[in-house]
C-alpha cells in the first residue's frame, strides 16, 4: 500500500450540538480535536421550523470564527446526526462530556448511532476550567443583561 498525502483517506470527525451559543468549551473540543482528525464538520442541528435569521445568528460567529481554518466547516442539518454524518462522510462523531450527567447522556447517544449506523464516537472530557461552561448558562446570564464574552471564543 503507498501513503502519498494524494491517496490518503481524510480522517473527518462530525461535531454536532445546537451551539447556541458555541462557548469556549466547544471551541477548546474543536482544537483538541483537530489533533486527532484531518476535518471537523461542525453540525449545527436546527429544528425546520426554526427562522432562516435565527439559525444565521447561531452559525455566522462560528463560521466567523474558524473562517480561516480550512480543516473546519460549519454546516447546519435538520436531520438524524447519523444521516448528516453519512453525508459529510465523517466516520466518526465528536462530542464533549463535562460531568457523570453528560457522560450517561453521551454514552446512550453513542450506542444507539452505533447500532443505527456503525458510526462510532469518539468522546473528549472538557478541560477542568470549561466543566462549568455552558450554553445554556450563558443564555440565561445574557437574559439577565450580564456580559457573557469570558465564556465565549
Ligand atoms: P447538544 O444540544 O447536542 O447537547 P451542545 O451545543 O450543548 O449540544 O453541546 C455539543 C457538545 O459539546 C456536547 O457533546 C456537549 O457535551 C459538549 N460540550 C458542551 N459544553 C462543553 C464544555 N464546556 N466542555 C466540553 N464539552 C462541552
């Protein structure tokens, strides 16, 4: 078998999550991760009823963000995260897990897209500064008027 960097499959992991907003403990998973994939699709699921403007403002700080770095791509999906991987041809899916909580989540998550497709996932516990870095928390602080940018990239 040859390896010219020509012929050589692309390792692409899929990270999908609702990234409203995309926080530092995203972020610091898309750069771990790039240490061990060739590619990351970022996969933003949306809801089909969601407005055009509202999936816009979740996407474009990202897109923003990684604009210069060909080895991630932001891309919205509605579908099942295990049809959007197929058709990223991402083999593998990237998620993060912060505590015992996300953990179970995770693992029921991994094993029912396993038997649905083979896809395995492969999982990176956030840095310790990040295990309380939320989206949602950022949300609700940003609901009461308080300044949310130390959570965000
Ligand atoms: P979802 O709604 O699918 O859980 P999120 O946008 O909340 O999507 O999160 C996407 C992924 O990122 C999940 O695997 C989640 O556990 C992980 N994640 C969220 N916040 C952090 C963080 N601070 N550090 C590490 N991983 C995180």
């Amino acid at each position: 078998m040859t390896h010219t960097s020509t012929n050589r499959k692309l390792r692409t992991a899929l990270f999908p999550g609702s990234f409203n907003p995309f926080t530092l403990g995203h972020a610091d998973i898309v750069n771990r991760g790039l240490q061990l994939f060739d590619r990351i699709i970022i996969g933003v699921g949306v809801n089909r009823d969601k407005a055009e403007a509202d999936v816009e403002k979740i996407i474009a700080p990202i897109r923003h963000l990684y604009a210069g770095n060909d080895a991630v791509e932001v891309r919205p999906y509605s579908c099942l995260t295990v049809d959007f991987a197929t058709e990223c041809c991402a083999a593998t899916i990237l998620r993060g897990v912060r505590s015992m909580k996300d953990f179970e989540y995770e693992r029921d998550m991994a094993d029912i897209n396993r038997q649905l497709s083979g896809i395995e996932t492969v999982i990176l516990f956030s840095r310790p500064e990040y295990s309380a870095v939320s989206s949602s928390v950022v949300r609700e602080l940003k609901s009461f008027g308080r300044d949310v940018t130390e959570f965000l990239p």
